[in-house]
C-alpha cells in the first residue's frame, strides 16, 4: 500500500515506513498491508470486538496470539565500538545494574494494565473540534513560555493559549498561526534565549526570537529536520539526510552559520540526546550512535532491528524508544540494563514521554503509539499502570507534560490536539483564528 504522506513529499519515516514509497499499486487509505511473516502481533481492537478491518488487518485476530518479544531484563548490551574508545562514564563490558523491573505473566491485556477510560484516574478535558486547528497531520509539538505550540503537514505553526471557563473548565484558544514552506517536523523553545527553532520537512530551520524581534532561516540540511535541542548555546540538529549538524548563533548578523557536520553511522536520524558531560547520543534508522562533542566524532554502536522514536534522560539512566514496540534502559556507558516488549497490547511507539502524578508523586512513561493509542508505565519499576486512546486513529506524534497539575497533551496524524489530565477536570471551549508572520 502507498503511504499517502510520500505521495504528498511529507512522510517522516523514510526507509522505515510501513508503507511502499514509490513502485507497486495500491489505494491510499484503506486497511493495513499484510503481516510481516512470523510476527504474529495480537489485534488490540480485536480483543476490544471493535477491529474494522476484519480479515485484511495485519494483526492476528486471536486471544492466544503472541507478540514474539518479552518482558523483564533482557541481554546486557553495550557499545559495539573499536579498542580504546569510550562514551561517558564506566565501562563497556557486561550488563550494567538497574533499578528496572519488568511486569509479571498474565494475558496479553493485562501486560499493559487497565483500560484508562470513563470513570478512572485519567480524565480527557478537552479534544479540538473537527473544523478547528490543523489541516493535516500534527508531527511536533512543544511548550514555550505559557502556550502550546504545534508544527503539521498543513505548513503551518499554530500557538495554543490555555482558556478556562468561569466554570472552571480547561481549553485551548489559538493565539497565533504561522505558514511556512514545508511541513514542521520539529518544535524546540530555549527558555533561556527566547528562540523558537522550527526543523522543516525541506531541511531549513526557522528561527524566531520575540525580545528583540529576531527571525534567521538555517539553510545546511537536505531532508526534514526531526530533533534539535541546546548544548552549551550550541543548536543541535539531525535529520532524515542522515546528518547532526551544530549551529553557533552570530551576534552580529542576527543569524546561524554552521559549525560542524556529523554523519550518522546508522541511517536517518530521529531523535538526538545530550548526556553529560560530553556525549550525544544519536537515535537513528538502525539504532542508537555515540558521538564525543569534544571531537565530534562517533565513538560507539548499539545497532538495533527498528528505529528510535525517543531519547529521555530517567535518573542515571536514558531511556530508548523503538517503532518495534521495544523500550530499553541504558546506563551512561551504553551498557543495557533494562529491555521489555514488544508485549500485550503495546506493539509500537511513535513517541516516548516523561512526567509525574502529582497526585501520587510517581513518575510515568507514556508510549505514543498507531491508532491513536498510549501506554502508561510506572518508573522505575515500570509496573503498568494503563492504556489509552485518544479517540482518533492516527499515530500519536507528541505528548507534552504542562508542568502543572497533571495536565498533559496529545497530538497525533489525524490533526488531533487532546488535553488530559490524571484528576477530575473537564472542559470545552471556543476557538478563534489567525495568520501571522511570526509566532509571537
């Protein structure tokens, strides 16, 4: 089947889509492509009795089905890098201590937790009406300052203000709009400058900064520009052309210029991470890379079978998340100390993310996944605490933690913008429109 956002020159997954990019016949739309041989993945809407695609659905219509991964402690990976070279502190031999446990047997719902619908500890506030917001697809988002910010395949930047009702209910009203080029790949605010940074789909960067007004555009990358974030006031970029690039502001110019080229040893990049003091980890088509910041060089290789989606620092570890469903816990040497999944209904990730319930004050993972669906796990323990759908059947592309009473938002492929929250609240609201040149 023809994925339809290649046919519209916007689909981020590049090599690693699930769906042909160029060659063969097909519809676009439609049901899923046939099962990939000896997968044998359970249908989590099957299971639910609400599976639409029926026979044609590439998921195994049966409650036995298994998932060909497992939960618990996996093999203790480390680095795969040449003699007499390092990342970060401690060694590379061996299976690095954890904290980390993986949950227990059971049948495959059970693996991943209760459903968090009507009447649990999760509660959706508020979902974006049909006729408002994005035109397509949502593939980034971020907060900046008090408001929201979200990038689509419409090529357009639009700034979310939160609303509350006088009788208390919680919304979004759009502040601002802003058309680019290229559908927005990537969002990054910088607290500390003020830069709004948006990676594009054609490889250029928009820059923008409110006080004083600056607006610079980053011409270096040839394809869409997935992950950037802020090292020592040094913008870190990587992209589908396979490239981190390191960008040093210009006082005088008000612009970028380029400093140095890092090519990636395994594929497209997806997802960059900092690790102090001096590590960059690199999450890419075929796995995770180590680059030293000092050298700029790659020093170390964790190959993995399905790209990363997600890069987060937990305690002393870094946590990876894997289109395959697989989430693994490194230590900073790149030694694994923790693996789990594919398992039960949790079968793929498009995003990772962190934050705690306020509530309880406990730290949860959630994993964005296809079909609009998000698993939630306990840390460390990773215990899980649940499974959620957004209501939409597009992937879910971000999750952002509002820093503030256990609100948080998704976004996914089918336009959607979903506010959550893990106590009793809810909420509707109005929304208004406009366009601008820039985002403040």
């Amino acid at each position: 089947m023809l994925c339809r956002f290649w046919q519209q020159g916007s689909c981020r997954h590049g090599d690693q889509c699930r769906y042909q990019h160029g060659g063969g016949a097909g519809p676009v739309g439609g049901g899923p492509p046939p099962a990939p041989p000896g997968k044998g993945q359970v249908c989590r809407d099957f299971l639910r009795g609400s599976c639409r695609y029926g026979g044609a659905c590439r998921y195994v219509h049966a409650e036995d089905g298994q998932k060909g991964g497992q939960g618990g402690r996996g093999k203790g990976g480390h680095w795969n890098r040449p003699a007499g070279q390092g990342c970060g502190k401690g060694g590379f031999e061996g299976k690095g201590p954890g904290p980390f446990k993986g949950p227990g047997g059971g049948d495959l719902r059970s693996l991943t937790g209760p459903y968090l619908g009507k009447g649990s500890e999760l509660l959706k506030i508020w979902y974006m009406p049909e006729t408002q917001g994005h035109d397509d697809g949502i593939y980034a988002a971020c907060v900046m300052g008090d408001r929201v910010c979200t990038g689509g395949g419409d090529r357009r930047l639009l700034v979310w203000t939160g609303h509350c009702s006088p009788q208390g209910t919680l919304s979004f009203v759009e502040d601002n709009a802003v058309e680019f080029p290229a559908a927005v790949s990537s969002l990054l605010f910088h607290g500390e400058s003020k830069w709004l940074f948006c990676g594009l789909f054609d490889g250029q960067i928009k820059a923008y900064r409110q006080e004083p007004f600056t607006e610079a555009t980053l011409i270096g990358h040839g394809e869409a520009v997935t992950s950037m974030l802020i090292h020592e006031s040094v913008l870190l970029s990587g992209s589908h052309d396979g490239t981190i690039r390191a960008w040093q502001h210009d006082p005088g110019s008000g612009g970028f210029r380029c400093a140095a080229t890092v090519q990636s040893p395994l594929g497209q990049v997806f997802k960059i991470h900092v690790q102090p003091p001096s590590s960059l980890w690199v999450g890419a088509q075929r796995g995770i890379s180590c680059v030293n910041l000092q050298t700029m060089q790659p020093v170390g290789n964790i190959e993995a079978p399905a790209r990363v989606v997600g890069l987060l620092p937990y305690e002393n570890s870094i946590i990876a998340g894997f289109a395959n469903g697989v989430v693994k816990a490194y230590d900073p040497a790149g030694n694994e100390q923790f693996s789990q999944g594919p398992l039960g209904e949790h079968t793929t990730n498009t995003t990772i993310s962190m934050m705690r319930i306020p509530r309880i004050n406990k730290d949860v993972l959630l994993c964005g996944q296809e079909f609009g669906y998000v698993t939630v796990y306990d840390m460390p323990d990773f215990k899980p605490r649940g499974s959620f759908t957004t209501g939409w059947d597009g992937e879910v592309m971000a999750i952002v933690d509002m820093m503030a009473d256990g609100v948080f938002v998704t976004c996914g492929l089918s336009g959607d913008v979903v506010i959550w929250r893990w106590r009793e609240d809810g909420g509707a609201a109005m929304l208004t429109e406009m366009v601008s040149s820039s985002p403040f």
